[in-house]
C-alpha cells in the first residue's frame, strides 16, 4: 500500500522503532503464519537469527524481548508496558515461551543466534525465523527486514512491495513522490501541502475516521509526556543516565506559579521545547508506550514542535478547543506529506543512513508542519523542511552501549529547536530558495550509503567506543 499519514505515525513500544517495533511486527507475522497454517502443533523447535546492526546493538535495544514477545503473537500497536513487563518476566523465570500463545517451548534471548558481521543484502537489520518438528524437518522458515520506522519487508518480496506502491499509489487522487510533484499538486489545484495529504488520506478512509485517528495519535504523544513526568531516577541499562524531565518540569510550573495552570511564559519557550522531547524520548528509552515520528529515536521532536505551535504560536492564547485541534490535524498530515519523501526517495533508518534519517527526517518534518500551521504557502513549506535537513546531514547514529539515550535524548531536543528556526526562517522568506528539498533528500541518501558502517547504529564507532560505558 502507498505509505500513509498512520504508517509513519504508529503507536508502538521503546526503545527502537527499527530494533523493538519491526522485530516484534516480523515476530507476531511469522507466529500468525505458523497459526493459520495449521503447522503450530507439530512444531518441537524454534530458531531465530539476527544480523548485521540487529544483532550488534540488539541487547541495547531490546530487539531479543520484542522478538520473543512478537513470537507469542503480541503486537507493538496493541500491547501496553505492564504486559510487556508480564510476560517477559514470566518467559525469565519459566524459560519458556509460548509460540503464537498456544505452543510451549523452552526459549529465551540466549538461544538467540547472533551475526553482527553479517550483513544480508537487502538491509543491515535482517531476522530469519525458523520452526522444525521433532525429527528436524523444517516446517517454516521466513527472512524478514526491519527497514525503519517499524516497517517490515520479507525477503522474496522486495520487488512485489515496490510494484504494490507503485500500483497503490496509482489509486491515489494526488499521488507523489517528490517535494516537485507535491508543489504541483498544490499549485494546479491551489491547495496546501496539509490539504493534498488529506486527499489522499481519503482514498481509504472517511474524514471523520482521519481526524479522529490523528487526534487519537496526538493524545497518545501527550499520554507519553505525561507517564515520563512522572518517572523519576535513573534510565534503565546501566550507562546511569538521570531522568531530567520531571525535575525541569517542576521548575517549569514554579515559573508559572502567579499564573493560572495553562499558563506558559513565552520567554522559556525554548525550555518547554526542551522538555517535552527529552520526557518522550526518556519513556522510549524507558520502553515505554510511545509513537513513531517517524521512529522511536527521533519520537520526540514533533511533540515537541507540536507542542510549541498549540502554546506558543501567535493567536493560540485565544484558540478554541476546536481551534487547537485543527492544528494538530494539519499539522500531523503536513508532516506526513514530508515524512513520505523520505520514506520513498531515501530512508529513515539509522541503521542505513545514521541518525540523519531518523532526527533529520523528524526535524525536516515537523519544520514542514509548524511553517503550515503557522500560515506558510506550499513553497514556504518544503523550504521549512529543506532548511532543517540541510542543516542534520550528515548526522551518524552511534548510541553508547547501544541503547537510545546518549546522544539521543538530547538530540531530539536540539533537532527540535533547528526545525522551529528553520519554520521561522522559511516563513521570513518569500519560499524561493537555492537548494530544493528534492536535493537534500537525495543528498541524505548518497550520503547515507558512503556513511562508514561504525556510524550506522552498530555501536562500533563515535561515542560508542570513545566514551566509557561505566
């Protein structure tokens, strides 16, 4: 199916999108295959292999828990933190998984196959699973991918995908693919960028279904923020990382404290920013409930941009309840529109590209969405998005230990900053520019593919091996 505004935003667990999210998608598909097919019953042993940066940085991840509970045919959409925390300790402590809910087995992560240095030639994130009766006879095999974002492609059906989009975007009232055929669409039918992608949104559902669905989407960000603020102490996995959200938000609320509580002084801003993509990406890092914008490790930053345009953007003191959440509407699908650019042209996978698919595209994104709500033309649109993934090419993906928290946490704060300045510097400009969004997504991509494979989320470069873990 041609990607859309709810592939690029799904609701999943931390702390990966591409590592926890498309592992325990594939898990949960190849459980329900085993299922449907009538072979669960017969099925004595279970094999899983990961390779490339899966393997690598998997641990850090959790790739290994998010397989074993996909295998028991879990769903990262539906499956809420308390059962994730249920289930994996039941699996500890009995040694014992339950394939597709049904078969016991005695499985774990240390029966895991390891590959860190091999690399399958479709994408560094590759899982094959493997289930054999008593005598040994393999009884199902499949090779998955997990290419970013939480999307997942079968090995063997590479090519039917691509031909599947492409037919699919067909059926699309205003397909496109790049920001030039986007900008057409705009101009011979004298609609915003926001207004296009709710077009084609319509191909498959009703309006009522989309705004609800992406209102849905937003509260799922704000139920996040909320949960994190409430945490306190140290990150889970051992590099003793201090939560700081709830804290900056105490001193947040004592700068308001002669106000009443909705109240938010517009001289900080920038803290607010701050500390709205820093409580998300600690609940991801938390493996928390969150949703993908388009990736876990870069899941904070359209909050946050969000967040300063429904607070902080000129009229929203005087906006309706109505009012507010017509920009977030607009704004989501704004930032899907861009979102679909990357995922067609390039990609968002750090572990293909480095961090330049994930927070770039994030950034690029929520430029786009703050620039339209803000009241920017279609030119003065893509130029938001140009400005701020020109401005993180180039961006490696290196996490310490593997895990999405240094410099991840406070990556998604900083990229959320560049992408409020380059809406604000688009804005001030007529939207004619020298460098098309067209370029820079391209450059992304070949920049992406000369990237050396230490700074591809494999934690074998940067300040993965410079900064002592403990």
């Amino acid at each position: 199916m041609a990607v859309g505004v709810f592939d690029l935003f799904s609701i999943g667990i931390g702390p990966s999108s591409s590592h926890t999210v498309g592992p325990m998608r594939a898990a949960a598909v190849f459980a329900g295959e085993l299922k449907s097919s009538g072979k669960l019953e017969g099925v004595a042993s279970l094999r899983v292999d990961l390779y490339g940066s899966l393997a690598a940085t998997g641990h850090g991840h959790g790739t290994m828990t998010a397989i074993l509970l996909g295998l028991e045919g879990y769903h990262p959409e539906l499956i809420l933190p308390d059962e994730v925390e249920d289930r994996l300790a039941a699996i500890a402590e009995s040694g014992t998984l339950r394939l597709a809910g049904a078969v016991p087995l005695p499985y774990g992560v240390k029966d895991m196959v390891l590959r860190p240095l091999t690399i399958l030639p479709r994408h560094t994130n590759g899982m094959t699973f493997t289930v054999s009766d008593a005598e040994g006879e393999i009884l199902h095999r499949a090779t998955f991918f997990s290419v970013g974002g939480g999307f997942i492609v079968r090995e063997g059906e590479e090519d039917a995908a691509l031909k599947e989009l492409a037919e699919s975007k067909k059926e699309l009232p205003l397909p496109f693919r790049t920001a030039a055929e986007l900008l057409g669409r705009c101009q011979s039918k004298g609609l915003s960028i926001g207004d296009i992608m709710f077009v084609n949104e319509r191909a498959s559902r009703s309006e009522e279904e989309i705004r609800e669905g992406l209102l849905h989407i937003y509260s799922v960000m704000e139920s996040c923020v909320e949960t994190s603020l409430k945490r306190e102490g140290l990150l889970p996995g051992g590099l003793k990382v201090r939560r700081r959200a709830p804290d900056w938000h105490e001193r947040l609320l004592k700068e308001s404290r002669d106000h009443d509580p909705g109240y938010r002084d517009p001289k900080y801003w920038q803290e607010w920013v701050n500390l709205i993509a820093l409580a998300v990406n600690e609940e991801n890092a938390s493996g928390g409930r969150v949703v993908t914008a388009p990736t876990n490790g870069a899941a904070g930053i359209i909050p946050a941009v969000l967040y300063y345009a429904l607070h902080f953007a000129p009229g929203m003191d005087q906006a309706t309840q109505e009012d507010r959440d017509d920009v977030v509407v607009k704004f989501l699908l704004t930032a899907g529109a861009i979102g679909v650019l990357y995922k067609e042209q390039a990609s968002i996978s750090g572990a293909e590209v480095g961090c330049q698919g994930e927070v770039g595209s994030a950034s690029s994104m929520a430029a786009a969405g703050l620039a339209e709500v803000m009241g920017g033309t279609p030119a003065q649109v893509e130029n938001a998005a140009e400005i701020a993934m020109e401005h993180n090419l180039g961006l490696t993906c290196d996490p310490i230990g593997g895990l999405v928290q240094v410099p991840c946490i406070e990556r998604n704060a900083i990229a959320a900053a560049k992408a409020i300045n380059a809406a604000k510097m688009a804005l001030w400009g007529d939207g004619s520019h020298r460098v098309s969004l067209d370029e820079v997504i391209i450059t992304m991509r070949e920049t992406g593919k000369d990237m050396s494979s230490k700074y591809k989320e494999t934690a074998m470069g940067g300040l993965a091996v410079n900064v002592v873990e403990c």
